[in-house]
C-alpha cells in the first residue's frame, strides 16, 4: 500500500486524537449562545480545532457553526468537509460508545466510522502531505461541521460566511467515490375521512416505518384479519381485542429511505391487511392508491427512472396530527431530472375527497460527469494506492455535505462491502482500513493540487 511506510508510525497518535473526538457526546442539542447546534457539538468542534492547532495547522471556528483547519497558500481551496456530530448512541453497546475500545483489529465507539474517524484520517494525511515538502498553489482546508446528520446548517452557514472551495471531497460516503446523489422531495399524506381510531408507526421520515400499532373498531373478523395480515412479509404481528375494538401491532423490516425495498414497512402491509380484510375506509383506500406497498411512486405519477437508477418512495411515520393521521413520504429522484418536473408529476394526484398529499420540499440531485476532473483525480487516486482497477465511482440515493458545499463529492470512508454498523449500536472500525483511508486521502489531496 502506498505511503503505508509513512502511515504506520502515526497509529497512536491516530488512535489519542480520535478519542479526543469520540469522547464528546456531539449529537444535536438545544441551540444556545455561541452553540447553534447544542454545548457539546460546540465543545466537541473547539476540541478539534485544538487538536489541529496543536499539529501545526491554522485553525478558525465560525460562529460554532463550522471550523476549519488549513495549510498551503493562494486563492484556491481544496476543501475536506467531515462531519463531528453523531446520531443518539442507542441501547446495546457491548462497549462504551464514548470510548474508544480496540478489540482485535476494530475499533469501537460511536462516530469512529461516520464521521469523526475520517476527519482524523484527513487531519493525518494533511499532516504527511505538509511534511512531504511538496508544493502548494491552493489551500488545502479541512472543513468541520456540527450539523450533518441533522439538515446540514452548518454546511448552509458556510456557503453564506465563508471562502468557496474550489474542488474536494467529504469523506462521509464510499469509496472509489460518488458523483451524484439524488434529488430528494419530502411529502405529507393526509387524510380526511376515516374510522381507524388511532395508528402510530415509525420513528423518523428517513427510514422505512418498521414498527407500527394500529385500533379500528372490530367491524370485520378477527380470523379475516390475522389471515390478510398473514399473508405479508411482516415480521410478526398481533390482533388483539378490547372495548369493541382490534389493536394491531405489526412488526416490519427496518431500511435507510434511500434503500426502502431493503426493509418491510410495517405501516403499508397493516393498510392492505386492512383492506384485504375487508374493511373499507377512505384513509385506507387513499394510502393505498398513494403509497401502497411497493416504493417506486406510482401511485403519485413518478415512476420515473435514468441510466442512473429509479425514483423510491418511502413512508417513515405515520401519526395523529392537527387535520387527522398524517404520513410522511422520503422521495429520491434521479439524477437527470429535476425539481420542478417532481412537482409537475405529482400535482395531478395531491388531493381528492379521500385525502391530500401536501409537497414540502424539493431539491435538485447532485451530478458530476463521470470525466470530469474532479472524479477523475478522485479515482485516480483511489487506484494508484489500492491497486484496484474493477470498481467504478456510483450514484447513489443517499445525501451527504456534497450538495451544501459547491465544487466537492463523497470520497470514501466506507470501504467497499464494507459493514461498519454506522448509525447502529457497535458502530466499529478496521484499523487497517482506517490506516489506508489516510494513503488514500494522502494522493487524493496531491491529485487536487496537481489538478
């Protein structure tokens, strides 16, 4: 492995500062005083900075939105844009996620992987590129957020306070590279008429709802019910009894919003139970017509698809709102179409008597030519320290600070079927993998300035 000579002697090092990191539990808190984002993301980025002072770098911190460290001079920016916020820990570590615990050849803790494990790995091979001697027409910055997992403000602050960045990457996707993600357009259903009596599901908009309980008044049989509920791929369920009523609780598969044909949702295969059931109702029939249980959006005139993959659709939650129940729908469309054709597509099918689909937001998907120089430099890099020439750059569905900073795309971390049980419990890394992230970071930052 290129540069590994020169890699090795830092794991130490490596592995003080990312403690450093992981110890902060940066998950999104209540903005406060010089904390957009929460105390500890704000303590969490000042910790950081520290640490790149300490290795000889120019630090700012904008406002505890974002910080930078930075070498090289001129007008031009390379920008590197790593994330030091989590998602919550969760129950069932086998560790403590607040520390950073080797067993064998991985590495524990929350963040280690997504992504303050990578935003070491830059810090590192910022270090040896500076250290190489080689010469600098641009900057090179390594850009820390506090705000990824949750809309990505401190990417949005940035674009309006700071420098634009000339060309990069954000190393918070997978490895050979991604140059295009795609759009992404949330949507509520809403009912009007209905006599389900109440239906709860799901635990955010970006995951397919795998868990959902719902009470209808007990007007069909409980036998025609557990067999159309049987005839799903649910995971499991119950029909239970009790003032005149059936109360389902219906077990799914969880899946990332991106991936929704990975999961079960729970919420859909209980509407069509229902129906299949026999009991008719408009939320039901609209829900159905909608959403349904497949996830290529059919039902709201966007079964549309590229070279690059089809459009998904997904419900994460269904709740009791102000107007009746309320279902969110996650949307990411292709790369080659845009917001505006989205919203032309879906309004012939936004509302009739039985209910009403209200679009919230569309962004445009992100695409860089598969020639362009960016990816090219990108790849080249990847190859020349890997040795692999069989994989390709992808598009995928997911989004990352690629679409808030202009001029970058997602370059690694993630190794290639790799399973680092990011956003899980156990989230792990492999040293071994982390090492060659920071050879790889290394020749993709000499490519950049050489481009």
């Amino acid at each position: 492995m290129k540069y590994r000579e020169l890699v090795e002697p830092l794991e130490q090092d490596m592995l003080a500062s990312l403690q450093r990191l992981v110890k902060y539990n940066s998950r999104k808190g209540e903005p406060e005083e010089n904390a957009p984002f929460g105390k500890v993301p704000a303590a969490c980025l000042d910790e950081a900075l520290q640490m790149a002072s300490e290795m000889g770098f120019s630090t700012h911190n904008l406002d505890h939105y974002c910080g930078w460290a930075e070498m090289g001079e001129g007008e031009e920016i390379i920008g590197i844009a790593a994330h030091l916020d989590i998602v919550p820990a969760g129950d069932g570590w086998d560790t403590d996620p607040f520390t950073v615990v080797r067993k064998g050849d991985r590495l524990y803790g929350r963040g280690v992987s997504d992504d303050k494990g990578a935003a070491v790995a830059s810090l590192y091979a910022m270090k040896l590129v500076r250290e190489m001697g080689v010469p600098m027409k641009r900057r090179v910055r390594l850009l820390l957020g506090t705000d990824e997992e949750c809309g990505s403000g401190c990417m949005e602050y940035y674009r309006t306070h700071g420098e634009p960045v000339t060309m990069g990457f954000t190393p918070d996707g997978n490895f050979p590279g991604i140059y295009g993600e795609k759009g992404h357009c949330s949507m509520v259903l809403k009912s009007k008429n209905t006599r389900i009596l109440s239906m709860e599901g799901g635990f955010v908009t970006n995951a397919v709802c795998d868990h959902c309980v719902t009470k209808i008044p007990a007007e069909v049989s409980k036998e025609a019910l557990e067999k159309a509920l049987a005839a799903t791929p649910l995971k499991g369920f119950t029909v239970t009894e009790e003032d005149g009523a059936f109360v389902i609780d219906a077990q799914g598969v969880a899946a990332h919003a991106s991936t929704p044909l990975l999961g079960v949702n729970a919420a859909s295969y209980t509407m069509k139970a229902l129906k299949d059931a026999g009991f008719e109702d408009d939320f039901v029939n609209f829900y159905l017509d909608r959403i349904g249980t497949g996830c290529d959006g059919d039902g709201i005139g966007l079964k549309i698809s590229d070279d690059y993959g089809p459009l998904t659709l997904n419900n994460g939650i269904v709740r009791k709102g102000e107007e009746g129940f309320e279902c969110t729908i996650d949307i990411r469309y292709p790369v080659t179409f845009n917001a505006a054709q989205i919203r032309a597509f879906a309004e012939p099918f936004t509302e009739d008597e039985r209910g009403k689909v209200d679009i919230l937001a569309v962004s445009e998907p992100l695409f860089y030519p598969r020639d362009s120089v960016l990816v090219e430099s990108l790849l080249a890099a990847w190859r020349e320290v890997t040795g692999d020439t069989e994989l390709e750059p992808m598009v995928i569905g997911g989004g990352t600070y690629a679409q808030h900073v202009p001029g970058i795309i997602a370059f690694g971390c993630e190794m290639p079927d790799g399973d680092n049980h990011i956003h899980d419990r156990n989230e792990s890394l492999l040293v071994e993998e982390w090492k060659m992230q920071v050879c790889v970071y290394v020749e993709a930052i000499l490519k950049l300035l050489e481009a």
